[in-house]
C-alpha cells in the first residue's frame, strides 16, 4: 500500500508502506470545510507576538480602540522620530501587521479561530514570510512613510484582502504636511478688581503682538492688534479664558488660532472670596452684643445689610447671608454665592470706673458670690 505524504512546500509524494496490513483503500486529502488553508507551509508562526498583545488591547476590543491603540504605537515608534532604531522599526513593523489583521473582520475572525497560522494560510499566495510590507523594508522603498524615493508607504495585504494606504492613517496621526493649518495660539495676561471679578464683570483692551508670514516670500514679520476681552463676572484668580480666532493667522488659509488670557484678580482688604463664589468676611461684635444678641450692619458687595446677632454668641461664630456672596461662574445664570460672617469679639482695652464696677458684680454674681 502507498501513502500520501505532505511536503513542506505544499506538494505530495508516495511513500510505500512499511508495515502490511489489512488494504483500507486509497489514503486521500480533503479540505475541511472549517480549515481552508493549507497550514504547512508557516511552520513557525507560532513565533510571532498575539496581535492583540501587540496592539495592547482585549480580545473584545471595537474597530475604534484597536485604531487608537495602533496610532498610540505609531507614534512612538515612528521612524522620524527612530532613526537608526532597528528594534523601533520591528516594533513599528509587529504593530501594523496587527492592526492590517485586527482591523478588517474577515482576517480578525480567522485569527482569532486559527491563530497566526490560519492569518499567514490565508495570505500564502502573496509573500511568503509573511511581512505584509512586501519585502525586507517596512518603510517601503526609501523608508519614508510619506513618499519620496519609494512612492510612498502604500500597500496591500499580501493575501490580497484589505488595501492600506499607511500614508492616510500617518496623515491622521501627524496630520498633512499640505493641508491648511490652524494659526499658533497666542497668551496674554490682564488684572481686574476684586468688584469685578466677584459681581460686576468688565470689558479690557490688550495689545497683543504676533508673527506673520508672508506665504509667497516667506518672510516673517512682527504685527500688533487691539483685542477686547470681555470678562465675565465670577472668574477667579489665575482663570484662563479662549478668545476665538484671536490668536496667530492661520498657514495655508486654515483658521486663526485663539488667545488664552490669564485673569490676576486684585485682591481686596474686606472680603475674601472663596472658589465657588462664597464671600468671607470677619464682623467685630462688643461683648455685650455677643452675651445679649442684637443687630449689627454687615458690608456686602451688594451695600451694607443688617444682619441680627444671636445671643450668647461664641467668638469664631459663623453667620449665614444667604444670595450675598460673588457670582458663580458655573452655577447657572444668575447664580451667586453665599456671605459668611465670622463674628470677632472685640474687647476693649480701658474702662471706666463704673464700668469696671459693673463687671464686677457681674462676674461676682457668675461665680455665686454674695454682694
């Protein structure tokens, strides 16, 4: 009897048998209808890094997240910014083999049911060693993704399936060298009051300088502008606020960039204010006002307000105004803060005779002694 042996390179040949026995027929091959390919011929794709490893993401993972992951390794190891870096190049190779498998679903669904053996079954009409760049390069011809030298980082997959054009995703990555570009953000600096950062608001004009460049000579020169700034009122100290369209001109006829004005808020020697738009202030009450209660008129941003006092009020007592605070920049419309009041007992430092007298028989009557 002879047998059908497999060869490593895909071909057959007959080998008698050494060992008689009982004739079964004919030994053949058929495909299975769940195994296509022939897996012989990648004997050590076993080798490879799992894809989804590679691009550091889970099996579940959507088309989105194994984009993002494979533009994250891109990056770092793009050969701009890796030259002479052969192990950053074989990182950059490993991570597009992996997206150009895990981003289209027919290649995904044999990987993930075969492994690296049914991937490189499926492509063994286009390069046998399974680089999907086409050769020992995988920069195309002159190692630069862009073009230039080699036409470009373009190609498809070697089993003839997805075609990837690496230049329209580095373009996303890096963005066209070509396209119209937004112009440079500009910064700037501007000082308001305590009243108008807290409740008023106010309009500033800034000077601001910047850089154009004239696209036909390319030469760069210094211009300057006047910008008004509105500044709304609830802004707090060291706040950043976007001009839009404020900033460097746009190159190529993309937009103008924006301005980022810094807020320095004056401070003020009454009120302090808080983040969330509270207000604290400190209110000095006699010590008959804190034993026998009674009214006091408190300062807000709003005028003055009279506010009662408890009585047997403790010195540190915090007191509530309730709506009399700053405007809460992120509060909603018309949202304001609260006023604090902390009461400070204020001791006198001389007395009269009569007065001292009266303490006395005060603190004497306190203590339970007789008159």
């Amino acid at each position: 009897m002879s047998l059908l042996i497999s060869n490593v390179d895909g071909s057959y040949r007959r080998k008698e048998a050494q060992n008689e026995g009982p004739e079964r027929g004919p030994l053949t091959f058929s495909s299975s209808p769940r195994l296509p390919y022939n897996f012989s011929r990648r004997p050590f794709s076993s080798r490879k890094r799992d894809f989804y490893d590679v691009l550091g993401i889970s099996k579940g993972a959507d088309k989105k997240a194994v984009k993002k992951s494979y533009f994250q390794l891109a990056k770092k190891y793009h050969p701009d910014t890796n030259q002479g870096n052969e192990k950053a190049a074989e990182k950059f190779k490993e991570a597009t083999e992996a997206y150009e498998v895990l981003s289209d679903e027919e290649s995904r669904g044999i990987y993930d049911q075969y492994g690296h053996d049914g991937v490189d079954a499926k492509n063994q009409g286009g390069n046998p060693g399974g680089n999907p760049f086409g050769g020992g390069n995988p920069f195309g011809g002159g190692g630069n993704p862009f073009g230039g030298g080699g036409g470009g980082f373009h190609w498809q997959s070697s089993g003839g399936g997805q075609n990837i054009n690496v230049e329209d995703l580095f373009g996303e990555i890096f963005g066209n060298p070509n396209a119209p570009r937004k112009g440079p953000d500009l910064q700037a600096e501007i000082s308001v009051s305590f009243m108008e950062a807290a409740v008023q608001g106010a309009e500033k004009d800034i000077d601001i300088s910047f850089n154009t460049q004239d696209p036909r000579t390319g030469q760069v020169k210094t211009e300057r502008r006047s910008v008004v700034v509105n500044v709304p009122p609830g802004v707090t100290d060291g706040m950043n606020l976007r001009v839009g369209g404020q900033g460097g001109e746009g190159v190529r006829g993309g937009p103008n960039g924006d301005m980022f004005v810094r807020v320095y808020v004056d401070s003020d020697p009454y009120f302090e204010r808080a983040q969330n738009g509270d207000i604290h202030v400190e209110v000095p009450v006699s010590v008959g006002q804190a034993i026998l209660g009674g009214t006091v008129d408190v300062r807000t941003v709003y005028g003055d307000v009279e506010l009662k006092i408890p009585k047997g009020a403790q010195p540190g007592t915090k007191l509530l105004m309730r709506a009399k605070g700053g405007v809460r920049i992120r509060g909603g419309r018309g949202a304001k803060g609260d006023q604090i009041v902390h009461l400070k007992l204020k001791i006198p430092k001389n007395l009269t005779q009569r007065q001292q007298d009266l303490l006395r028989a005060f603190q004497d009557d306190v203590d339970g002694k007789e008159p």
